[in-house]
C-alpha cells in the first residue's frame, strides 16, 4: 500500500484529518480500491463511548463506517474514475441498499477496507455507481454494504445543477 498523494489530499472536499486512511492500494482492471485504517486513532463518536468491558466495549462507530464509505467513495472516483472536486466534480451517496455489521471492531489492529465499483452509467455531466464494501479486521468481515452514488459535475464544461432528491 501507499500513501495517498498531496494532490489527493488537497482535492478532497473534506478536511483530510477526516479522511482516517493512510494508505491505498489500486486495482483497475478489478475495479477496486482498498485503504488501511488504523483503529487507535482519534475517531469522533468512538473517543467520546463510556465504554464498559462487557456490556459496552469501547470500538470504532458505526457512524465512522459510514463515514468510511463516503471516503472510499471519493477514493475510487478520483483515482479510477479520474472525477477531480477541482474541476467541478461532486458526489453524494443516494442510496444504502444493504449493510451489515458483522463484526465489533475494537482499537487494535487497522481494518482493511475494500470498495468494488459493481456497475456504472455514466453521462457527460453524471456518473451513477454502485458500489461493494468490504471492511476486514483481524482477518475477519466486519462491514459489508452495497451502496450507490451520484457523481455530478458542477462546474465548468457540461455543468449540471446541483439538486438532489427525485
């Protein structure tokens, strides 16, 4: 894995310090990227659990799961599909068609988290993607979702309107 590129970092329409990766690794033709993330770093909703040993361990939020997907969503768009925030390109995640938590991560060792671009329609101003998650921990399935998203150039050339819902 490698570490993400200052390029990339200055492209997001996040804050990178929320990014919580800190490293990639490519797979075109699979269609696929998959990131580490390290689990003992400061993660919101995670650090403020009164965690209890038994009845509430302390582990990483489901809201930062999702979070995550968002991530990897941005990830795959910028690094595959070559969608830059810079030139006018956004996306907003429309759909969560299933998911699954399968396993309580607890800080420790990084998660390995997957997504697969599973289909695409894409436009010249729009790109439509579904997408599969897999997030591993301790070699062990923790999160699975099949998740969609649009992708809308905002800006420039062939801009569309930005407008979400029906």
């Amino acid at each position: 894995m490698e570490p993400f590129s200052p390029e990339f970092l200055a492209d997001m329409p996040y804050d990178p310090s929320v990014l919580f990766f800190d490293a990639l690794e490519l797979d075109r033709e699979a269609k696929r990227v998959t990131c580490r993330m390290p689990t003992t770093q400061p993660l919101p909703f995670t650090d403020a659990q009164r965690a209890h040993p038994v009845r509430h361990p302390r582990h990483v939020n489901g809201a930062v799961m999702i979070q995550l997907t968002a991530n990897l969503g941005f990830v795959h768009a910028y690094h595959l599909e070559g969608l830059r925030h810079a030139d006018g390109w956004i996306g907003f995640g429309t759909h969560i068609r299933s998911a699954v938590f399968r396993k309580l991560v607890t800080p420790g060792a990084p998660m390995v988290c997957s997504c697969t671009q599973v289909k695409v329609r894409r436009g010249k101003s729009r790109v439509f993607s579904i997408y599969r998650f897999e997030f591993r921990h301790e070699g062990q399935l923790a999160y699975e979702s099949e998740q969609a998203a649009m992708w809308l150039k905002t800006e420039g050339e062939g801009a569309v309107p930005l407008t979400l819902g029906s």
